[in-house]
C-alpha cells in the first residue's frame, strides 16, 4: 500500500505535491506508477483509446481543464482501463457513474463527479507535460495517490 506521507518523509527534495482538489472515487484508495497523459476539453475521445491500450501499471493524468460542466469518465472507461491494467487515473475535471467505479480495482481520483456525458469530437492532446494545482505532471515521470493527497517525483520512489 502506498503512503504519500511517507514518500514525502523519505523523499522530500524528489517530490512535487499537488494542491488539495482530488476527492478519491476508485476501488483503489492508494494507487501510483509511470504517467501518461492526456490535455482535452469536454472531450473524452483521447480518454477513450488510451485506456484501450494496455496499462503496463501506469496512471493515467487527464488535464480537462478543471471542467466542471462534464464528466470525461464514466464506469464503462473505467472498467477498460482497470481490465488493460492501468493502476488508476487522475482527473482535473469531473467524472460520473461514481458508485460503480467505486467498485472497480483502479484508482480513480477527480475534482468532483457530473452526469453529463463529454461531446466526442476527438480533440486533445496525448503525451504531452501537463499542470494544475502547482504540479507539472510529464510523460515517463512518477505519481502516487491515495487519501492524503497526490505526489510527483521524477523517479520511482517505490
């Protein structure tokens, strides 16, 4: 089980620590690994193939926006993603469908939960360094979440 004050105790000067914004949604209350990230708008298409893909343990890092008028996951792209092994996913926007993504074996953490679905237009951005709440979260880097908040560092610190 991961702990971010402990990773935070044994590595101070390695980690970056965001903001406190993310409520804890997922099966997973700790989860952590390699990033891979997406930059999109009320549009989860990018959301949609990239938890396609097989996870290989990492997290992914949606940065759509802060919007807080649409949900970019709902349980469907959530069972997917935890089904091709991804170890969680972080939101800075909205997701919905929260009661069956509470039941699911990933990490799911999000501003808040709405029940409007994204338009699906396919824009976005993948693979590119991406930041909110003081943090800059870049491709290959590290993260780890659980209740106390969300760390990044840019090596394994497990």
């Amino acid at each position: 089980m991961i702990s971010t004050p402990d990773l935070c105790d044994a590595h101070a000067s390695k980690v970056q620590v965001l903001e406190p914004m993310m409520i804890n949604f997922g099966g997973r209350e700790s989860f952590g690994g390699k990033i891979s990230t997406i930059k999109c708008f009320e549009d989860n298409s990018l959301v949609r193939e990239l938890v396609a893909e097989t996870g290989n343990g990492r997290v992914l890092i949606v940065d759509a926006g802060g919007s807080m008028r649409r949900a970019c996951l709902g349980d469907m792209l959530a069972e997917i993603a935890s089904s091709n092994g991804w170890e969680g996913i972080i939101m800075y926007g909205c997701i919905r469908d929260v009661d069956e993504i509470a039941g699911l074996d990933i990490g799911v953490q999000a501003l808040g939960s709405h029940p409007m679905k994204t338009d699906k237009k396919g824009v976005g951005e993948r693979d590119i360094p991406v930041s909110f709440g003081g943090v800059t979260f870049a491709p290959g880097a590290y993260v780890y979440a659980d209740n106390n908040g969300v760390i990044v560092a840019q090596e394994s610190l497990l």
